[in-house]
C-alpha cells in the first residue's frame, strides 16, 4: 500500500528488528534501539550445567549465547535460530539447530575448534515443523535426535543421522516435542502438530500412539520425570479443554492437571527436582503448582504477561 505524507513527516516504524525513525519522508532512517532488549527467543533453550552459558534461538537473528554480560553474543547464523543444546560431559561442545528452509534442515555442532554442518542422512524433502526439534540423549551426548514427521537419531554426533521411525503424526502434522527418559533412555515420547503423542519403550524400534483420549491441538512440551520413565508430562497449544497432562503409565491413560489455569495456550513445562515444583510456560506468562497441578499461582512477579514459548531450570 501507500501512504500520503506532508513534506518533511517525522515517521515511526515498528518492526520485527525494533523502533526506527526517518526524519526524511523515509530517505533515511535512524535506529531508537538503545537499551530494549525485545528478541524474540523461540524454543529450545539450553543451559551448561554450572548455568555459566545459555544457548537460544531467536526470531530473524539467529543462534545466540549468554555469558554473563548484559550482551548476548552471535553464536551460529541461520537466519531464525531454533533449538539449541550443550554437551553435559563435554560444556565446551554446543549444538544449534535453525530454521527448516527450502534447503532443508540446519544443524551445526560447535567448539573451540570451529564449527561444522551436521546434517548428512537428513532428507530435505521431508515435511517438517518451521523449527525442528533437536535433542541431545540425556545419558549419551553423543547421541541425538532430530525430528521432522518422523525421528531420526545419529549416534556419531551427527556425522550421520538415521531414521528410526515412519510418520509418527497423524498423517499431515509434523513432530513438535521429544523427550527421551533419562532414568531409561530407551523410552522416548514425541508429541506433533495435529495432536499425536506416541511413545517407544524399546529405543525406537516400535511406537505406540498413546493420545486416542487427549485434546486433537498442537502438543508444544513433554518432559519425563527424571526418575521414572512412565511418568510424564505434556502441554498443549491453544484454547479449549485441557492445558497440561500428566500419565503414570507410560502414555496408557492421562490425567488433565490444568486445574485453575487460564483457558491459553501452554508451551513448555518443567519439574523442579527434588521439591514437586511445576512451572509451565504460556501465552500470558509464567505459573506455577507446588501440588502437581491441584493448583496454579501466576508468578514469578516482575514477569512481563507475554507469550513464554519456553522455560529451562538450572
């Protein structure tokens, strides 16, 4: 479109890379960005284990890394920076996954040495969510897993990656969440954007689709008790009945826990070990449930009520 300026308008714009202004009828244009800190930060957050580096992706400024300093610094370009990972044996060694493009996927391995694409045995032709998610075994951070609409898994640190799995949505969706059970990492669950969650209790090698009785929305989050791979939680996109879940039994039955959450979208859920703590993430902030869900308190104070599309605990 258009528009009609006298000469010599003052025009503000705001766009997805902050506040500018043009003093010139939009000749020239001055940046107002000093001091906001407003990048959009997507999932897969990753935290070393002494919580010294925090690994993000961004929207539109790829991959970036905190160290401490109020600045964040550019740590892999491309373009949207999606889910990211650190070696817990080895800190020194990130992961950073990027957007799904025409080219297909975007997976790079990082240390001191430099960085290198991992992406051999990826199909680019699969179907696949904007930002895929990529997973590092809890047990074995040499192996990972990265999904499309259906699971792959390299054991080589993505020197090659293999499918395990076929279609593991409902036939049009793609794989939002996996989650593989750090007491039993044979156990692995995936959650997808037309609603399926399926679980594999034998490390890939069958699927069960354990969601026949859940809400047909995007499952956005699952997380797995550290201490028990049958018990699990899920969250879940949009408005509707039902937020967040919770199985004893591996996925066989779900018990809705959103209790007194606000009818919104829920995209991440974490447990704090040791206290029962369970905090989720949503699209009006941050809650909270000392009692597993019985009971909700927004919080902590002095979080904006903004979409939270993840949260990490160290």
């Amino acid at each position: 479109g258009s528009i009609s300026l006298a000469s010599g308008s003052k025009i503000y714009a705001g766009t997805d890379g902050g506040i500018f202004t043009s003093m010139d009828d939009g000749e020239t244009w001055t940046s107002r960005n000093e001091g906001l800190a407003i990048a959009q930060f997507y999932p897969g957050i990753s935290i070393h284990p002494q919580g010294t580096i925090i690994l993000g992706g961004t929207q539109d400024n790829s991959s970036n890394a905190f160290g401490g300093a109020q600045i964040w610094s550019g740590a892999a370009g491309s373009g949207d920076g999606g889910y990211t990972a650190i070696n817990l044996a080895t800190p020194t060694t990130h992961w950073f996954a990027g957007h799904w493009s025409s080219l297909g996927p975007y997976v790079i391995r990082a240390d001191a040495s430099g960085t290198s694409l991992r992406v051999s045995g990826i199909s680019a032709s699969d179907r696949s969510s904007f930002l895929p998610p990529l997973v590092m075994d809890p047990v074995t951070p040499t192996k990972l897993y990265f999904a499309t609409y259906r699971l792959y898994r390299t054991t080589n640190e993505g020197l090659l990656w293999s499918p395990i799995s076929g279609d593991l949505s409902k036939g049009n969706g793609t794989i939002f969440s996996v989650a593989v059970a750090p007491s039993d990492t044979l156990t692995i669950y995936v959650g997808t954007s037309d609603g399926n969650v399926q679980v594999s209790r034998d490390g890939g090698l069958t699927f069960t689709v354990v969601s026949a009785a859940l809400p047909n929305r995007v499952v956005t989050r699952i997380i797995v008790d550290p201490a028990n791979a049958a018990h699990a939680y899920l969250t879940l996109q949009g408005v509707g009945s039902g937020h967040v879940f919770e199985t004893a039994n591996a996925g066989t039955s779900w018990t809705d826990i959103s209790g007194n959450l606000p009818n919104i979208g829920v995209n991440g859920i974490l447990i704090v070990a040791g206290n029962g703590v369970l905090i989720v993430a949503t699209d009006v902030g941050i809650f909270q449930s000392a009692n597993d869900g019985s009971y909700w308190q927004a919080g902590p104070s002095g979080l904006p009520n903004i979409i939270v599309q993840d949260i990490a605990y160290s």
